[in-house]
C-alpha cells in the first residue's frame, strides 16, 4: 500500500510538473509524445489565454490581397479598399495578416488609416489619423499611431514591443494570424477602434466623437483603408461593402496591368534582366480587385535588342490569375527606356539662368537652422563625356543636385549624374528685405462669415523676384472648422494659373504645394481655432528668385497667444510672374485697421 501511495504521488507530481510548464514559450515541446490527455490539457490552457472570439454579424465574403507576397511592399505602396462608415455604425473586418518571419522589425504590420469622406489625395482629403498594430512601451517615440485626431493616451494592448538599437522585436512575429478589425461609432459619445488576433489585442477607446472633417457638414461619413509595410493582408470579410464592391472567393482572370518603376535610362551592357530587377506592374483581375506583382512574376522583352544605345520598347506578360495559376489569356504592358554609353565626365558648359536666391526670415522660420532652398537648373546646360570619347548636352531631368543653405554668402551646388560623376556650380544667397501692401478695399468676405469658400478675394499682388511683400489683417471666423480662417492662394498674372493654395491650419494643395516644406506651431486645434476669431495676422510671401517661393504667417490670437505658420519652397513658380491674393472659407478679413 504504501508504494502504491508513493507510485501515484509520483505519476500525479509529473502531470503537474508537466501543466506547469505550459507557461513556458516552449510548450509545443511537450505536445510531441505526450499522452493525449496532456496535450488536450496544454492546449486548453494556451487556449484560454487567448482573448475569446466575437460574434461577428452581416459578415459577407471579400477576398483580395493587399501588398506582396514575398513582403517587399514599402510604406504607403499597397492599399485596400475603401470602407465608409457612417455615423452610428460600426465596420467589422476579419483578414490574415503575413508578417515576414526572417524580419523583427517592430512596425513591418499594417496600420489602419481613418479619413473623412475623400478619395487619398483628392481634393479636399483629410485624415484623422493613423492606429499601427503593434504597441510600444514610448509611443514618442516609436509613433505607432499618429494624427491630429488620435491621442496615443487613449491606446492600450496586450502585446508590448520594446524595440532595440536596430528597430527590432521578435514578438512582432505575435501580429500574425487571423486579425478582426472593428471602428465603432455607435457611442454618441465615444470612439473605438479594436484589432485582435486573440494573442495580441491593440484598443483605441477615446471618450468623445470624432470631429466632422468633411467640407459637407451633412456629410458625416468617414473612411477607412489599410495599409501593409514588409507585410501582406489576405482579406476575407467585411460587413460594409466597400467602394467598388465585394469580391469573391473565385478564382480571377487578369484583365489589364500597369507598369510602375521602370528605369528611364539603362548603362549599354547591362542585361534586360537586372536593368528591371525593380520593376512592378499593378495588375487588374475580374470583378475590380488588383494587385502589385513583382519583376519575378512578369516577362520581359526588348525590342529592338539592348546592343546598341538607343530607345528601346519594354514588352511585360503577366500569365497569371489572381490565385497565381495560369490564367486563359495573359495580359501584356508596355513601356520606353534607353540604353547610353557610361559617361565619364560632366562639365557645367552653360550657366544657370538665376544664380542670385533670396529668403526672408520671421518669427514664423527664426528658429530654423538647417533650412535650405532648392537648387534651379533653369537654363543650365551640363555636357558629358562619354567612355567611347563623344560627347553631348544631357537633359537635366536625369541629374541630381544638393541644395543650396538658406544663408547669406556663396554656397557651391553638387550635380551628380551617375555614381560618383559630378561637376559644381556656385550659388549666391542674400537676405529678402519685406516691404507692405495694402488691400485697396477694407473687408474682404461677408461680416456675418457667410461667405462659402473662394467667394471673395483680396487684391492681386504681385512679388518680384527676390522680393517679400507682407501684409497685415484682423482674421474672423465662423469657428466652426480649422479651415474657417483665411486661405493664401499664388498664382500668375492668368489667375487661372495657380502654384499652391494655401490655408492657415497647416494645409495646402496646387501644382507646387508637394514640394514644400510646412509646419505650425499652432498646438491644440481647438484651443488655437478659438483665438482664430479676431487674430491679427501679418502674412509675408517672397519670390526667392530659384523658382519657388515662401509663405509665412504671424497670427496673434484673441487668446493672448501667439502662432505660427510656414510654407518654404513651393515650386513650379515662373519667378518672373508671381502673385498672391487672400480669400475666404466661412471667415471674413478687415484690412487698414
């Protein structure tokens, strides 16, 4: 009896001993031999630990990929579709997220991109906000959420990343897996977003409604979109049929591609192979779903051959359906490069039209210290020397230049053709001295904010090069959006012709606006918009005689506070014709106060 007794404490010690491993992250270890009882137990356990699945309702099948499958899409390369989600209602997705297991890095996941009601990049497109799958311990610092409408105190999750020196984290390899996505805005009174894959679980909880960011205020709807980065999504349900509808779970036929990525010049002797290693096609199935194929998926041809310099017509097949089996008719694309001689030298033979660039300094840019201004080619011709002896004048488009430092003095420009092939030309920089004018009436816009926007302008006033016209007003505002203040917009003599449109909130579109570089230091937007109403505002725009120009703005608010706002370098600008005038958006403007 008594080695009975000791029999069974040993059998009952070495099941506990075994459970009590189960919290170990080797645990699949003891699932190999063990008897089916223990590993029915281990797995129950690894089972409750993991967060318990919602019921999902009104689920409908929506089948695509989103990114590449061998994980090379880049951030902002590869995009769902669109999900509108109206006020009141709630968006529910189910998909698997493919993280690369031979790549730690912890933001390679997918973010969820919140906007208002615009196509990305549209106009008037405006975004909440951006919510990363993963969870740092200092989201400063690691910013993996972002937006002026998403305050990182309101995330929590389950799954810390601590990140090291190299942006690394082998938990990241945790966000695999069949992630559900829900956007809650059923609360009158609350915000939430949610992403689990029942191991890590990522919650965004703000305790009030998002703002109405659309230039409809009956318009109350909002968008959602994903994107991957290192990643890929296959997706497979939503409860909201997306724009451009649902797709199936059936197999589809390519029907056309696009070419992206291909190289406009190509060295003589490189082959066709490695001179489009990089290229990428985007192709179009049956029933509107599409993605990004790399090079390996696509055959190429050249005609005429790549032995000798010249203009050459790419030819892309792509034979695949969108399950990757061979497809009943492939699609083909094409596209031009040229095959050059290797340059061996370049000269600068014919000097830049404007060699003289100017900036101006306010209490908008004085706290700057690396601002720089690009360099303009404008009328410059470079010769290259090629390796055979010819020579000939090369097309600038195909150079790259440093930038010029935004101070006083003379300052020498790099231009770079291939590797390591360079030529100089000097730049000379000097202070912009400003010099005000004044609106020939007094009021710009309705008093009572009535006017819509772009109904009513200021005088055309014109900048010449190396000039900076400043002009002083008192801002009101309907307050009932950032926008609601005034507007810059630069342009030719033709009005028709703009550069940029520009606004007091840190926003802006037009032909030049990409190029630019803006920021404001207006902080909390609500805060900032209250002082809006009233403010005193000197506006300063200088033509910095390098075919961009700068606006800055000094706004005194109504609340004791002081901001600012800058917008250095809008291109595309004909410096011998530049003009600005101010408008309105629900906001009047008082001038010779």
């Amino acid at each position: 009896m008594r080695l009975f007794k000791k029999i069974t404490y040993a059998c009952c010690a070495a099941t506990l001993g075994l459970l009590s491993l189960t919290g170990c992250d080797d645990v699949e270890l003891y699932d190999v031999n063990a008897p089916d009882w223990i590993s029915d137990k281990i797995q129950e356990i690894e089972d409750s630990k993991k967060e318990p699945t919602e019921e999902l309702e009104g689920m409908m099948e929506d089948v695509y990929t989103i990114g590449n499958s061998d994980f090379t899409s880049g951030w902002w390369a590869a995009f769902s579709k669109y999900y509108v989600i109206p006020d009141g209602e709630k968006w529910n997705a189910v998909f698997n997220l493919h993280i690369n297991s031979a790549d730690n890095t912890y933001y390679k996941n997918f973010a969820l991109i919140i906007c208002n009601d615009v196509e990305r990049g549209g106009d008037g497109y405006a975004e909440y906000g951006a919510i990363r799958f993963d969870v740092t311990g200092s989201p400063e610092t690691y910013n993996s959420q972002w937006g002026d409408h998403i305050d990182f105190q309101y995330i929590s999750g389950t799954l810390l990343l601590s990140p090291d020196g190299n942006n690394a984290d082998p938990d990241v390899q945790k966000l695999s897996g069949q992630v559900t996505l829900t956007v809650d805005r059923t609360d009158a009174n609350a915000f939430t977003v949610k992403m689990t894959n029942g191991t890590a679980t990522k919650t965004y909880a703000q305790p009030y409604k998002e703002p109405n960011l659309n230039a409809d205020a009956s318009n109350t709807n909002i968008r959602c979109f994903l994107v991957p980065e290192g990643s890929y999504i296959d997706f497979l349900q939503t409860n909201i049929v997306p724009v451009g509808g649902l797709t199936s779970a059936e197999d589809k036929n390519p029907e056309s591609i696009v070419l992206q990525n291909v190289p406009e010049r190509v060295l003589i002797g490189t082959s066709l192979e490695d001179a489009m290693a990089d290229v990428t096609a985007v192709v179009a199935f049956e029933e509107g779903v599409s993605k990004t194929v790399t090079a390996s998926e696509l055959s190429f041809s050249a005609i005429p051959d790549m032995e000798q310099p010249g203009v050459k017509t790419l030819v892309a097949v792509y034979n695949k359906t969108f399950k990757g089996e061979n497809c009943d008719v492939p699609v083909i694309a094409n596209a031009t490069f040229e095959v050059v001689e290797q340059i061996a030298s370049i000269a600068v033979t014919v000097q830049p039209s404007r060699t003289q660039y100017y900036y101006y300094t306010s209490a908008a840019t004085e706290t700057l210290e690396d601002r720089t201004m690009a360099f303009d080619p404008t009328g410059m011709e470079v010769t290259a020397t090629y390796v055979n002896g010819t020579t000939k004048v090369i097309d600038n488009s195909i150079l790259s230049f440093t930038t010029v430092p935004a101070k006083v003095g003379s300052h020498t420009v790099t231009i770079t053709a291939d590797e390591g092939i360079t030529a100089t030309v000097e730049i000379s920089v000097a202070a912009s001295t400003a010099s005000a004018v004044s609106n020939s009436f007094d009021m710009v816009g309705a008093e009572d904010n009535s006017t819509a926007f772009w109904g009513a302008f200021s005088d055309d006033f014109n900048v010449p090069a190396g000039e900076t016209k400043s002009i002083s007003f008192t801002n009101y505002s309907s307050l009932a959006n950032n926008w609601n203040n005034f507007v810059v917009a630069l342009r030719k003599t033709d009005i028709a012709v703009e550069y940029a449109v520009v606004r007091a909130d840190n926003f802006g579109w037009g032909n030049g606006y990409d190029a630019c570089a803006h920021n404001g230091t207006q902080g909390d937007w609500a805060t900032w918009l209250a002082g809006m109403d009233g403010a005193k505002v000197t506006l300063y725009v200088t033509n910095c005689g390098n075919g961009t120009a700068d606006i800055q703005a000094v706004m005194v608010g109504t609340t004791g506070t002081t901001s600012t706002q800058y917008y250095l370098g809008i291109n595309t600008v004909d410096s011998d014709d530049l003009n600005f005038a101010l408008t309105v958006d629900s906001c009047h403007l008082v001038f010779n106060e």
